[in-house]
C-alpha cells in the first residue's frame, strides 16, 4: 500500500490530512477526538493575546446549498478563539504529550508590533508544538482591528512579520495567505524573503452569502445586522487550486513548500492539491459538515487511487500536474476536437441542443424524433454540451489531428497553423526569433 506519511517542512504526521484552524480545533475535546479518528495533524484555532476577545451569540454561519441541500460554501462570522491564553496552552501541550507522532500546528494573530510577537512565540513554543501558522487571510471582526487579511494584503507587512518570527522561534513558520487580494504571488513572495518555511493558503473569502429579504439583513442576521464574513467550502475549490498553482510554479517561490486549503471534500480534491504543489492539505467545511470521520474515506481513497497509479508515497505526488500548467498564450491552438454524441446512452432530454442553440454555436441539431447530432462544421469544441448532459459519458470530446480527415464528414480538419513548432504562440519559436 501507498505510504501516506508526510514530512513537511521537517512536521511530521502519519498522512497529509490535517484540520485547519477553525471551531474544529478550539479545544482539547475536538482535537483528541479529531486523531483518534485518524488526522494526521491539527491546526489549532487561532490564538491572539487580547483577553476581551468576544464572538456574537447569535448565528455564526450563513450557508450557500445545492439543489439537493448539500452545503456548497459556509460563511462564517466567528473570531479567533474566545477562549483564554493559557487555557488553550495548557491543552496543546497535553495533547501534543499524548499524540506525538501527529502534526500540531499553532495559528497566531497579534497585532503588527515586535513586541507582541516576542510575547507569544516562546509561549507556544514551551507547549513542544511543531510549528506556526501566521494567521495573515482572516478578513472580517480581526481585520478591522489592523490584523489578520489587513496585514496580509500588504506584502511589506508579511515579510516584516516573517522575519520576526523567524528570528525569535525554533519552530516552523508557515504563512497563511489571503484569497483576498489581486496576485497571490506577491504575499507569497514576500513571505519567501522573510525567510518562511511554507505558506499555506487560501484563507477565507470575504463575502456575503444571502439576504433576508424580510428583515432586509444579511445573514447570519445579529439583532437585525449582518456584517462580511469569510466564505469556505467546496465552492472555493477553484480557486484555491488556482491560487496554490500560481506559487507552486512563480520562479521566485520556486521550492517554497505549500499547506494547500479550500474545499477538500474527497481524496480527489486532495490528491489535485497535492499534484499541483501543495505538501500537506487542510480541511475545515467537511469535516464541520460530515464530522471527523470523513477522514477515513479520504485516506483510504487517496491511499487506493496512489496504489492503482504506481504511486509509493505523497512526495511522488506533490507537483506533478504544475509543468502542465501554462498561460492561455501558449495553449496549442493545432489542437482539434469534436463533440462526439453517444446515441445508446442519450435519453432525448435535449439540454445539449438547448444549451448550444441558445447560447453557443448552433452545433446540434434535432430531428423530429428528437435524435441530437453535432454539425462539425459549427461545433468549435467549447465542450458546453459535455457539462450540461446529464448523462456521464453521453457526450465526449474525440480529438482529431491537422490535417487528417474526419472519416464522418468526410472533411479535412484545418488548423491555424501546420506546425506547433512555428506557431508564434510557442515559446519556443519566440526564443528562436
């Protein structure tokens, strides 16, 4: 069997899966029975200094469903932990005693001053956790006290506090990024050059879900008010793995090792995190949605799919998809596909004809007994007929090659250019001029 054990930036855990800083880690409770259940690490909920830290009573969520009420995105309101310092310091080190061979992590956010990062650094450190995590993405209630994303969007401020840290603790730094800003290569950059061991990343989103439109509040709704929140969940998926894939492949954070976070759900999402650079992955949404136990689906399933691929270990893994990515101007553009309709699996539904008649290229047409076939001539292969069928598989793309003739139409497949080599979108060709 694949071995799942990580060793990420010298934290070790016996498999990728760690909890992000969020409610699931804000006490011994959670976290003991967290790995018990088989997490490989925790990061706990965020400490802070301030004693008067006080969450709202009412909701603390608002929440985007799917059709079939399955929580898409959460929104959350809460702050860092309510809970007193020492109280949360005297708990990780009980649990780290107890739990050695897994990952603790400590999230931190104090103010943007020296001294208070000199303050909390050795106190956490006595607890014998494993590393920190610089708590610089939190966009709402910390923010607007001048922490949290409003360090985090300016890199000056990452690289300064970085340093910081890295000058007064033993343990790992790792820089938790902020979704919330224009290029995430910058924050990440600035990390890189005060010296941070990893990032991690995405925090979450600033956002409203919904509006009452009988109170005409947002929600969660506190005594008829709604304020901004941070959106996490299956819905940021995209662009966390974005995010993750635009640092992995910056050449000015070339190495720079990445704790990927956003909508994990499946070994699946795992396991394309992992490919596109990150060392270790986080979750919050699904374990708050399904429990801890969700964890035991997504070890075995990444541990099956790394067998059935020949991979040994999670190294073998990280990475692997980020040469494949590239800027839109280097796409080959001699590359040629077609819808291809599956006649036997088609149950006549016509979301495809609907779908590209209205509001793409005409490509499908319909008999009177409702039989749907793509007109190659008009299909530009947008692959809008594949997402919208309802049937896996109905509907495929069939690659053709330049030049060759398409042995249904009888037509020759054209191409910009004859050659991928010449074409002055390759970088390569750019090169040679």
């Amino acid at each position: 069997m694949a071995d799942l054990s990580t060793n990420f930036v010298g934290i070790k855990s016996p498999n990728p899966f760690w909890l992000a800083s969020a409610p699931p880690t804000d006490k011994e409770y959670n976290v003991r029975r967290a790995y018990e259940a088989g997490w490989g690490g925790v990061v706990w909920k965020t400490l802070g200094l301030d004693p008067h830290i006080v969450n709202v009573n009412g909701p603390r969520y608002g929440v985007v469903y799917g059709a079939d009420r399955r929580v898409l995105g959460i929104n959350n309101i809460e702050l860092i932990t309510d809970r007193p310092l020492d109280v949360n310091l005297r708990e990780i080190k009980a649990v780290k005693r107890d739990y050695p061979d897994r990952a603790m992590v400590v999230s931190l956010m104090v103010p943007c001053e020296e001294w208070a990062w000199k303050e909390i650094l050795p106190k956490v450190e006595e607890t014998g956790a494993d590393g920190i995590e610089l708590n610089f993405g939190c966009p709402h209630g910390m923010s607007e006290r001048g922490m949290g994303a409003a360090v985090g969007q300016v890199p000056e401020y990452i690289e300064m506090v970085t340093r910081w840290c890295k000058a007064n603790t033993r343990m790992p730094v790792l820089v938790k990024l902020t979704p919330n800003i224009t290029d995430v290569r910058y924050p990440a950059r600035a990390a890189h050059a005060g010296g941070a061991d990893a990032v991690s990343l995405i925090n979450t989103i600033s956002s409203i879900t919904s509006v009452n439109l009988d109170t005409m509040s947002p929600e969660p709704s506190i005594d008829g008010k709604g304020s901004h929140g941070g959106y996490c969940g299956a819905a940021v998926k995209p662009i966390a793995l974005n995010m993750v894939a635009e640092i992995a492949r910056d050449r000015e954070t070339a190495g720079l090792p990445i704790s990927g976070i956003g909508g994990i759900t499946t070994w699946r999402d795992a396991a394309e995190f992992l490919s596109l650079g990150a060392g270790s992955v986080q979750v919050c949404t699904a374990a708050m949605v399904y429990g801890f136990g969700i964890v035991k689906e997504l070890k075995a399933g990444l541990s099956d799919w790394m067998d059935e691929k020949g991979y040994t270990s999670v190294d073998q893994v990280t990475g692997r998809a980020v040469p494949n990515v590239t800027d839109w101007q280097y796409l080959n553009l001699n590359y040629v596909t077609k819808a291809r309709i599956d006649q036997d699996a088609c149950i006549k539904c016509g979301r495809c004809y609907a779908a590209c008649e209205d509001t793409s290229h005409q490509a499908i047409s319909m008999s009177p007994d409702r039989v749907f076939e793509v007109i190659d001539e008009e299909c530009v292969a947008c692959n809008l007929c594949v997402d919208v069928c309802p049937v896996e598989d109905c509907i495929t793309m069939e690659e053709l090659q330049p030049g060759m003739t398409d042995l249904r139409t009888g037509k020759v497949v054209e191409a910009e250019y004859a050659n991928w080599t010449t074409h002055p979108n390759n970088p390569s060709a750019k090169a040679a001029e």
